[in-house]
C-alpha cells in the first residue's frame, strides 16, 4: 500500500480473460453476479451514462446525496482516465463498469482492454495528466486496487462501505 495515498499500486498481473466473465473470488474482491453492469466505448461522452446509472444506483441504495456524489467522481474519474489513457495509441475500445452490492458494502470495477498501467507499458512520465486522479479516487472510497493485465488491460476496483445511507 502507498501510505502517501492509501491505495494499492498495480497489483501483480492477472491472467487475460473476458472482462465481462463471471468474477471468481480467488481474482477478484467480490465474486458472482454484478447488481448493475454497463459496456460502453472508452470516450468522454460515455461518462454521462455512467454518472446516470450511479445516480440511480445511489439512490436505490437510499444513499445520501453527498455520498452518490463521492461515488459519481471517484467512478468517473476511474472511466476518464480508461479514456485518456487506456486505448491512447488506437481508436477508442470498450470500457466496462460493474457494480456489485454485497450487504453492506459496493464493489465498483472498471476495466478496459487498453495498454495497461505501469511505466513498463506506458513509459516513464507518459501520462499526460497530473497524476491526482489515483489520489482522489483513494480519497473518495474505502479501498482503491489496481490491477494490470497479462499484456493488455486495466482494472480498477473501489469499494464503498455503506452505512444507513451515509458512507461509513
């Protein structure tokens, strides 16, 4: 964990499989079926639906607005940065937002078939950003991991703990 931050840097690669195969709990944080899922082509107007369906999400998780808030910036910057980053060299490839609701907690994935993370796919100093996007998303959720394919591919996972509507 990068203590600076609070979130994990890029965890060891996974195998390359279907980002929308069944999550297995052995890969990822939470496994089964997700509560709400979107596949959608990695550009900026995408971010909008993906605003709409965490809205409605919050909402029917009765969370309050500050919270649904929290949510929509941290998911979208997660999306951004699979449009900015993810598909940079080639046109623009699909990104894919799954929610999953486990009691208590929301588990949020966003993965893409793009470059993937790291200074070994990306180069050093590559990112064409200011490099707060992880930071804020750290701050705004409960855990932030990420995680880079064998040869392609990001996914980030965020958790949001939920407690009567407010965040934890």
């Amino acid at each position: 964990m990068d203590r600076r931050f609070g979130y994990v840097p890029v965890i060891e690669p996974t195998e390359d499989r279907s980002p929308l195969a069944p999550a297995t709990a052995a890969v990822d944080p939470v496994s089964g079926p997700s509560t709400a899922s979107l596949e959608l082509p990695a550009v900026a107007e995408s971010l909008t639906v993906v605003r709409q369906m965490l809205t409605g999400l919050g909402e029917a998780l009765a969370l309050e607005a500050a919270a649904i808030g929290d949510l929509k910036i941290a998911v979208s910057e997660a999306c951004a940065n699979c449009c900015l980053h993810a598909y940079r060299d080639t046109a623009a490839g699909p990104m894919w937002v799954h929610c999953f609701v486990r009691e208590s907690t929301l588990w949020i994935a966003v993965i893409d078939h793009g470059i993937g993370m790291g200074p070994t796919r990306l180069g050093e100093g590559a990112s064409p950003g200011l490099g707060l996007g992880l930071p804020l998303m750290a701050a705004l959720s409960d855990e932030l991991r990420l995680r880079a394919g064998v040869e392609r591919g990001s996914e980030v996972w965020l958790r949001f703990e939920l407690n009567g509507g407010r965040r934890a």
